[in-house]
C-alpha cells in the first residue's frame, strides 16, 4: 500500500488512515492466510456475503465498468476489498474534504467506510482480482457528489 494527501504530498501510513477511519491491513495471499482474517473481519462488521471481483484489459464493457466508479460516490455501507492479483487506486476523502489517495496492490486489504466520498480507478495496469465483502446482499449502491 501507498498512501498520500494529495493536495500536500504527505505521506500517509495506515495509522493515519485508521484515524481517519479507513481500515488498512496487509495479508498474506493464501486462502489459509487471508480467509480467517477475512472471516473475522466479517463477523466484526455484520458483513454477510463474499464474492471476487476481475478486472482486466480484456473484460468486455471495461471503460463502462470503470466509469461507474471514477467519479466522486459513497455507499450506505463499508466497501472492503482484499486484493488478490494487480493493483488499484482509492482516493478518499479525509473528515475535513481533504483527498487521500490510496494505491492497493496484492495482499492488501482496505475498508472504505460508509458514506465516506471516495472514487477509484484501475492504475495503468488495468488489472486487479479482489475480494469483496457486503453487509447486504444485494450489494452497494453509489451516491454520487
């Protein structure tokens, strides 16, 4: 994981994002490893369904895909994604509006938390493989800014 402010360039290390309420671990990209971690993290936020997510060059319909999610949005509940494979960015915004730009990559585990601002795009890339979690089952929808 790399984490900065944006507007000053300042580093960020995960004890700054949990301040600001963004939860940030790194795992190891094993189902043995990963899966128990996952699983308490579940229990934890009342998270009820887990699936996983492509992205790729090749995925029919990426730009579309993608568009969804390039502009400013939140979602009534926690997005959480652990990485598998590739790597993505999550900007997000601080309590006081500033952006926090967050580039995850494999083993990374982020939770974006509810009805916090944030967008996200693929990195150059354009490939991740992610895990996601959902505390309801029909999953998210973006409020956008």
């Amino acid at each position: 994981m790399q984490a900065h402010d944006i507007e000053s360039g300042r580093a960020l290390n995960p004890e700054d994002l949990a301040r600001e309420g963004v939860h940030y671990q790194a795992l190891a990209v094993t189902d043995d490893a990963y899966q128990p971690a996952l699983d308490r993290l579940k229990a934890a936020g009342g998270y009820i369904t887990q699936d996983q997510v492509e992205l790729r060059p090749d995925t029919p319909g990426l730009n579309e895909i993608c568009q969804k999610f390039d502009a400013e949005h939140f979602h009534e509940e926690d997005e959480v994604r652990f990485v598998l494979e590739g790597e993505a960015i999550f900007d997000i915004r601080s309590r006081d509006d500033r952006w926090m730009r967050v580039k995850v990559e494999e083993g990374d585990l982020i939770v974006v938390p509810a009805r916090r601002y944030h967008r996200f795009e693929l990195t150059g890339t354009q490939n991740i493989r992610c895990v996601r979690l959902f505390q309801d089952e029909s999953g998210w929808v973006a409020h956008y800014r």
